[in-house]
C-alpha cells in the first residue's frame, strides 16, 4: 500500500515537472515568435497584433508557473493579460487576411463587448465574478470571438493567390480548434477545474505548434513576411499569358458571375489552378481573387454609373458580378475613395 501511494505521489510529481518544462519552453518560443513577428516588415496593425497575441499566449503558458508566488498579491488579475489573445487574435487574422478590406462591423462589435466583460470578470469589479454563469459568460464570448476568426481565415482560403499564406490559413484553423477550442468550452461547461492532464495535453499541443511554426518560417520566410502588401500596378508590357487571361475575362465578361472561383476561371479558359494563382499574383501583384476579379467589375461598375444614370445602383452592382450592395458599396470604397453615389453625383457635376 505505501509503495503504491509512493509511486503514485512519484508520478504527479513527474507530470508537474514535465508540465513546467513544457510551459516554459513553450512560453519561451512564443515569445520568440512575438518578438519576430514584432520586428518584422509586415504593416505595423499586423506587427502590434500579432505580438499581442503571441506575448498573451507566452504569458498564458509562463504565469501560472509563478503562481503561487503571485497569486496573493494580485489575485486573478495577473492572468488578465491573457484576455487579449482571442480580440486581438480576431482582428489579428483580419488584417491578415482581408487585405484591403476593412475589418467587419461584427467583429468589432464583439471586441468592444468583451474587453468590458472580461475586464469585469478578472478584476471582480461590482462583484461579477461571484455570479453564477460569469465565467460561462465570458468563454461563451470568446467562443463566438474565436469562431468569428476561423470564419475570416478560411472563407478565403480557395481564392488566396499566396500559396504560403493559403497554407498559414489551414496551419492557423488547425491551431485555434486544438488550443482555444476545448479551454474555452470546458470553462463554459462550468467544471470546478481542468485537470494537470488536460494542461499537459494543451502544453504538448502548442508547444509543437510553435516548433512547426518557428522552423517552417525560418527555412521557407524568415523575413516573416505574412502581408506585405505590393502595389497593384499597370504593366508596360506583358507576356502572351497574361494578355489572353485579361482579353478573355475583359470581353467574354467572365468577371459578371456570381459565383466566379480561382478554379472556375482557370477551368474556363484551359489552365491549371496553379498557373492561374502564378500569374495573377506574381506577375499582376494581386493577393487574392476577389481582388483581381473586383478590379474587373468595379471598372464596369463606373462607368455604368455615369452612363446608366436612371439605373439604380444595386442593379448596376449584380450585373458587374457584385452578389449583395453591401460587398459592392465596400470594394467600390476602398477602389475609388467615395461611395457609389457621390462619385455619380460628383462626375455629374463635372
């Protein structure tokens, strides 16, 4: 009975140790990845959210080590910074991925709702952590936070023209359901603790995560160039390719469907996926295939407004290729720098 008892004091002492080494090697590369995300040349939202999110994670994965040292002078609250990874992580990928795309309305909504709520909850400010259903409350938000940046990564993921960022996106999605996802939806389960085996797990996960991570960037990009945003610009001259694939989308108006994928349009005019992305990327400097296709319909979109003056906007829009008003009043911001009825109203003043 003793030498039971002594084996198994033995082994938590042995899952401890093994926990703590992996929490500070996992912290450690995460704050590496902080840091050369940080200094790299990607825009500066890029630079200063992606640091956030991986300190929050390295904090995450580092504090609870010192905890008992901390816990009685600061209670919960040194945790708190740990409540930023999945905001930040939202809009995060956002910039990231959308490109010139503002980030939506809906995302930011859910940041500004539960920064507040999250404040409230680690500070217990006006006694909310004592409510029965905060904590379920406060993982349900970040729940809804993290889906909502799963949903940004791979609505674009088939039309992406950057290879190794289409690859980022699957790397990203697969990290996020095994790290965030079952941390979340124990807390929201409202279980009085997750287990030292659990933790182990979630430590085992993301300290390989970061591995692959780390020695991926460093043998295919070590500038960690992940949006570096080339100018779009006309080209002097141009290959045969290259004036094929604009003579067939400009004239046979391939741009107008709806439904036009990077696939679709490579199937149509008789090239590979993979010479299609090449092309468009490489040698017209596009980032993903909504762009390239919006430059086509936005074009039209113009000048029917100017020429078709009694036709309303939405119709213009559907028949450039747009599917709703809101995606087309958007791209035609960002395109033209004015909504699509002042530039009507501005050119008819002219």
């Amino acid at each position: 009975m003793l030498f039971a008892l002594l084996a198994f004091m033995g082994m938590v002492v042995t899952v401890e140790i093994a926990l703590t080494i992996l929490r500070i090697a996992a912290g450690t590369q995460l704050l590496v990845l902080a840091y050369l995300i940080g200094t790299s040349a990607n825009p500066i939202r890029v630079r200063i959210l992606g640091a956030i999110v991986f300190f929050g994670f390295s904090w995450g994965m580092v504090a609870p080590v010192v905890n008992s040292d901390l816990a009685p002078t600061f209670g919960s609250l040194y945790m708190y910074p740990t409540e930023w990874i999945v905001p930040a992580l939202l809009i995060f990928v956002c910039a990231l991925f959308e490109d010139e795309f503002p980030t939506p309305l809906w995302a930011k909504l859910g940041v500004v709702i539960d920064i507040p709520v999250s404040f409230l909850f680690y500070t217990n400010l006006f006694g909310f952590a004592n409510y029965t259903y905060a904590e379920p409350i406060t993982a349900g938000l970040k729940l809804c936070l993290v889906f909502g940046a799963i949903y940004i990564t791979l609505r674009g993921h088939k039309d992406d023209l950057i290879l190794q960022r289409a690859h980022l996106r699957l790397f990203l999605v697969g990290s996020i359901a095994l790290i965030a996802l079952p941390v979340l939806l124990l807390q929201m389960s409202s279980l009085p603790s997750i287990t030292v085996s659990v933790y182990l797990s979630l430590s085992c996960v993301i300290f390989l995560n970061t591995s692959i991570a780390l020695i991926a960037f460093v043998k295919v990009n070590p500038g960690f160039e992940l949006a570096k945003i080339p100018a779009v610009t006309a080209q002097t001259s141009m290959d045969n390719d290259i004036a094929y694939l604009l003579d067939r989308t400009t004239n046979e108006r391939l741009y107008a469907d709806h439904n036009l994928r990077l696939k679709s349009l490579a199937d149509q005019i008789g090239w590979s996926e993979s010479k299609l992305r090449n092309k468009v990327n490489q040698e017209l400097g596009y980032r993903n295939f909504n762009q390239f296709v919006n430059h086509f319909r936005l074009d039209e979109a113009g000048v029917a407004l100017l020429e078709q003056t009694d036709k309303a906007v939405l119709a213009i829009a559907l028949d450039a290729g747009f599917r709703s008003i809101s995606s087309f009043n958007s791209a035609f911001q960002s395109y033209f720098e004015m909504s699509p009825t002042k530039y009507r109203e501005a050119n008819r003043k002219q």
